[in-house]
C-alpha cells in the first residue's frame, strides 16, 4: 500500500486508455476519488483476493483495477456478476444484511464471468457490479494489482470521497498521498485483518 507515496502509481489515472474506458462508463471531466489501493493475493493455496462486494451504493461512479502480474484462473483474477443478473436484493448498501432467495443467488452464481487478463490490463465497473477477486489454487505466482475510483463530474462527493482529486495539473503532494493511504489501510481493514500491524502508524499520519 506504501507504494502510492511514488509518482508511478498516480500517473496510472492518465493512461489514454484507462481515460477512455471511464469516459465511456461516467462521461468526460470525471475526477479521482482519494480511495486506493493495491491487492496482493500471496502465491500460497488458500489465499484469496476481497470477498464478493460492491464499491459502492451511489450512482455516477465507477472503479478501474489494473493488473500488475498476470491475473490467471489459479492465482485469484477478478469474477464478476453484470449488474442485469442480479435481482433486487442485492444491495449495494446493506450486502452484508441482505436477506437473498436461494433462487437469486443460484441465478447469480449461474452468471459469474471470471476474468482472466494479462499484466498491465486496466478492468472497470461501475459501483453497482458485483465483484471479488479469486482464490489462489497453485503456488506458481502471487497475483497483485492497484485499484482506484472515480466519480462523475455531475456528482456531488460524498464525505468520505472528500476532497476529489482533479486528473489535469500536478499529482497529489506528498501529505496528501500519506493522508489517503492512511485512510485506506485504518478502513480497509474489515478486507485485510493483517492490516491491523499498520494500524499505529496510520493513526499516526492522520494525526498530522
């Protein structure tokens, strides 16, 4: 996660493609969200990316996840369930309280694309797609990648989107990359308990 303090990661949201591929989803003048991250899914057997989640319950935003090792079918590559396949009680707001029908979620399963790219694919979804990262079936490789969000220039930001960051100009400076990494590690924990080692040191530099 420390790796967003270097300029590479953040020249990721300027690529010419990952730019088409948000404009085509959220229209043009689309800003970043300050949520990021990077996933690692260890070359161990058992090891598994997020569990099966939604970005998101609001509308006008949208997520790209970009390979950084091949995503294979045995090292955890991204699956996903179309939005169209889901029934309504799939929620992206309470998908942890959600009471589903045996039926929906069979239907779901039924429809569960599995996505396997080589490194350096960028992959998107808006924040109502249903989505997790595999489990790890063989010890040849670990799978890592970096995700990022963004929301459409019509839509207000909620609190925790706050502030957006504009795609034209300088990249974020240092504090504000240290801020939203911070961030990242004390609320992403409920998807990586092993962050809790970190947990100090995020207090630490959201202090300042």
């Amino acid at each position: 996660m420390f790796a967003w303090v270097y300029d590479d990661f953040w020249a990721l949201t300027r690529i010419p493609d990952v730019a088409d591929l948000l404009a085509s989803q959220i229209g043009e003048g689309y800003s970043q969200i300050p949520h990021i991250w990077t996933h690692v899914v260890p070359a161990m057997v058992g090891s598994a990316g997020w569990v099966p989640h939604f970005d998101g319950p609001a509308e006008g935003r949208a997520s790209v996840w970009i390979a950084l090792t091949d995503a294979t079918l045995t090292n955890g590559c991204m699956h996903v369930v179309p939005r169209p396949h889901l029934a309504d009680s799939f929620r992206a707001d309470s998908l942890e309280t959600a009471q589903v029908a045996l039926i929906d979620a069979l239907r779901a399963l039924h429809r569960v694309r599995a996505l396997p790219v080589p490194r350096g694919t960028a992959l998107g979804w808006t924040f109502d797609v249903l989505h997790w990262g595999g489990a790890c079936l063989d010890v040849q490789s670990a799978r890592r990648a970096v995700s990022l969000e963004f929301i459409a220039a019509d839509r207000a930001p909620n609190a925790d989107e706050s502030p957006v960051i504009p795609l034209s100009g300088d990249f974020p400076p240092l504090p504000d990359r240290l801020r939203m990494i911070a961030t990242a590690v004390a609320g992403y924990e409920k998807f990586e308990p092993g962050l809790v080692r970190h947990r100090a040191v995020a207090k630490r530099l959201l202090s300042f």
